[in-house]
C-alpha cells in the first residue's frame, strides 16, 4: 500500500522565474495577519499547482523567505499572499507597513507535490504559518472529500474556513494544546493524508506522533517545518 500511496503524488518542476510585481491591496484579515495582493504582467505564465507551494519573497538580495501562494490569476496577472506576522522578522516588518503601490520581488515556486484530493479523508493542521494552505486546500476540495481541521491561535480563531467538503473544524488556543490534540487523535480507517506545518520543535513532535506512534505511512503524509524560533528564513520538510 505504501508504494501504491506514493506512486499517487505527483511532483512536476516549474520553470523558475523573477517576477518584480506592485502591490495592489493590503487586507488585515485578522490579528497578525495580513492578505497582500500584488500584480505584474510577468504573472500571465505563473504556475502553483498545489496548495503548500512556495514563492521566495526576495526581500534583499541576501534576505529571502518561503511563503504559500494563496491564490492567483493568470488573467488578471495577480497573486495573493497571506503573511503570518511574528514578533520580529524582515519579512513581517514588511508586510506590516506594506501599501498599494510598493514594488516587490518573487521567485518560484520551484516545483509542487500535486496530492491527490480522492484520499478517503484528509488531516490539515498547523499554527499560523499552516493558515495560507489549509484555507487553500479547503477551497479546492470536493464536495465528498472528508477533512478534520485543527488549527492553532489568535489568527485561527478570527479567520473563516470555507469549503464545499464536508469539514471538521477544531481551533485551539496555542501549539501546545494543538500538538496535544494530534496525539489524541485517532486517524480514520481507510487510506488518508496527513498535512502539518508549523514551528521546528512542534513540527518533530507531530512527526514522531504520526508516524512512530500512530504508524502512518510517510508516503501519505508531509510535515513541515514553516519557522524555527530564534531563526530567520528556516523551512525544512520533516
């Protein structure tokens, strides 16, 4: 079954591109969280065809950061990132004063790991940096797709989840009680995807709960790692 779950996930490469595009709208969608519209011809071949994608926010030269397209329109030339803001950080500085008429530049993505929506259920978890792809993916599903949601913090709390699938949706309040909630989790029978993102130390300890202790198949999952506290411009897939 394992080789069968991961001859099902198709990874496809995408031509890399930098792409100098205008902001076109701020939206603070909730505490420390901020949906960026930005616009460019050079995003009529734009391509992200899954929903944990990433560009990389060229903030420098020297300073770049991974970031989920959230949607985007070949049409209209415009892509939308949502930035969850830390405390401190290049990237969240930016966004914070960002405003209609800035310039900014994006790489990417470099590839994407297409996954299949027909899995018979479906785990999206994570903190604030998960939010981008889980609200993604929950647009993209079908209707018959199953999915337990379980998110963490103030930006969760304030955010809509919208979907035509047929979703359970549990916000906690930190990455503690999160974590404590996938340990206890039991995992639908049949074959499933489990999807994590969120801090470094967070992110090893969902892995271990996932694949050591509950046994699921890795090749039916991805746990990332999206930030690390302490680091800057950390990503790593667990």
């Amino acid at each position: 079954m394992g080789q069968m779950m991961a001859n099902r996930i198709q990874r496809v490469r995408h031509e890399l591109k930098r792409r100098e595009l205008e902001v076109v709208k701020v939206r603070h969608l909730a505490p420390n969280y901020v949906s960026v519209t930005f616009k460019g011809e050079t995003l009529h071949d734009f391509v992200s065809a899954s929903y944990d994608d990433h560009v990389k926010f060229l903030i420098s030269d020297e300073d770049r950061r991974d970031f989920t397209p959230r949607s985007y329109n070949n049409e209209t030339c415009e892509l939308v990132v949502e930035f969850a803001l830390h405390a401190t950080g290049a990237a969240s500085d930016w966004a914070r004063q960002a405003t209609p008429g800035q310039i900014a530049v994006f790489g990417g993505p470099r590839g994407s790991m297409i996954i299949p929506m027909d899995y018979a259920w479906h785990v999206l978890a994570g903190d604030a940096t998960a939010l981008p792809a889980i609200r993604r993916r929950l647009e993209e599903l079908p209707a018959d797709a199953k999915v337990q949601v379980l998110v963490s913090g103030e930006e969760a709390a304030a955010l809509s989840f919208d979907s035509a699938a047929q979703v359970q949706l549990q916000r906690y309040a930190d990455s503690a009680a999160l974590l404590a909630a996938i340990r206890a989790l039991a995992l639908p029978a049949g074959e499933g995807f489990f999807w994590f993102a969120g801090e470094a130390s967070v992110a090893a300890q969902v892995r271990d709960a996932v694949f050591v202790d509950k046994g699921h198949p890795r090749e039916a999952a991805r746990i990332s790692a999206y930030w690390k506290q302490g680091a800057s411009g950390h990503h790593e897939d667990l």
